[in-house]
C-alpha cells in the first residue's frame, strides 16, 4: 500500500522509472521456452502510459481505448487465476499451442498491442527529451509512423491523421507531465531515464512475441 500512494503522489514519469527498474523479464539464455514477463508489474506499466496519452488529449482517444481495453482483457485473464496467469509468457506458450493466439479476443494478440504502444510511447518521449522544444505534433507523427502506422488498417491510420489536429503544443504537454516543484531540465533528465529503460525493456518483449510468431500481426 505505501509504495501504491508514494507512486500516486510523483509524476507518470517517475512511477514509470520506478516500475521498471524493479522489472525484470527472465531470458535464460536462447531458451524462451523459459522466460518470464511478471503480469502486474507490466499492466502497471500500461496503465502509467494511459495516463501520459490522457494528457496528450483527445487526439489519443481511439489508441487510449484500444490500451484501456487490451489491459482489460489481461486484468480478467490474471484475476481469473493469479497464480497460474502470473507469467505473460506462459499464456503466449498455452494460447499458441491451442491456436488461439491470433484471435480477436485473444491474451497474445491484446500484449502485443500493448506492447507496441509502449514503443510509441517511448518513441515520443524520447523525441521530447532529445528537445524538449522540438513540434509536438511533428514528434506524434513520427513515432507513430515509426511504431503503430505499419500495423494499422487503413481506418486506424485515416482516423490518426484527423487525430493529430487535435495534439497539443509541447509547452503544453511538457507542463502536465512534470511534477509540481519540477522544472523542464528535471522532467529532460527523467524521461532520458525512462527511455533508457524502456528500449532494452521492449526489445527483450519483441524478441519474445517474435518466437510465437505475432511479430508481424496487424490490425483487422
């Protein structure tokens, strides 16, 4: 419980340091057949990153409703046996063998999305921490370009364009995502931290999701 309100009280930023530093994905050497991604530190993660796309604004709803949703479906899959469900990896293992894994209402399907929003997410704020003064929009364009576009249908992609309109100025959103008594250097050096944790973080998932072959999984 103290360590649910010391998060409550930083930045998305700093929980998002915080979680991940104490994540650990277990890849025993070339043998995927063993490794572990812990479920609830990883959907707690997700649920930090829907709080920095709330602050992008309504130009996120449509890919804040997709990770609320997939986040969703993981929850009920954990909470329906947490013991069993703990590790990502084991119901990737179970849902492929059962050929189930590609399926709209599938576990691995909503983790990979989850997972390719969290390479947007770092993606943008590794533009923003490169130069805090960089265009807004320009640096959304980009990391969804880079992250999202080539899994997405053609309605997904139309529906970004309008979307991006709607993206604030970075002053705007460099002001709802530092803290209190921070300043535009602290939040720099905070989101450099952040991304410097996440890239090793999401290639170790990628090189996972790539085994049970959903690497190349788009949108229907």
């Amino acid at each position: 419980m103290k360590r649910s309100r010391d998060m409550e009280k930083s930045s998305e930023i700093s929980s998002a340091i915080e979680e991940l530093s104490m994540m650990v994905i277990v890849k025993p050497g070339g043998n995927h057949e063993l490794a572990h991604i812990p479920m609830k530190p990883f959907l707690s993660l997700c649920h930090l990153v829907l709080q920095v796309l709330d602050k992008i604004g309504p130009s996120m709803a449509v890919l804040r409703q997709d990770v609320h949703l997939n986040i969703k479906k993981l929850e009920v899959m954990y909470e329906s046996n947490p013991s069993m469900n703990s590790n990502l990896v084991e119901i990737l293992k179970s849902e492929a063998s059962n050929g189930t894994s590609r399926k709209r209402s599938s576990c691995s399907k909503a983790f990979v999305w989850l997972t390719r929003s969290l390479d947007f997410s770092s993606k943008l704020l590794q533009g923003l921490a490169n130069d805090p003064k960089n265009n807004m929009k320009q640096i959304v364009e980009e990391s969804y370009a880079a992250t999202l576009a080539p899994w997405h249908g053609w309605i997904s992609s139309a529906a970004s364009k309008v979307a991006l309109k709607l993206v604030p100025d970075t002053k705007t959103f460099m002001d709802l995502l530092r803290e209190k008594d921070g300043n535009c250097d602290t939040l720099k050096e905070k989101m450099q931290k952040l991304t410097s944790l996440m890239v090793p973080f999401l290639e170790d998932i990628h090189s996972i999701i790539k085994v049970y072959n959903l690497d190349r999984l788009k949108s229907t």
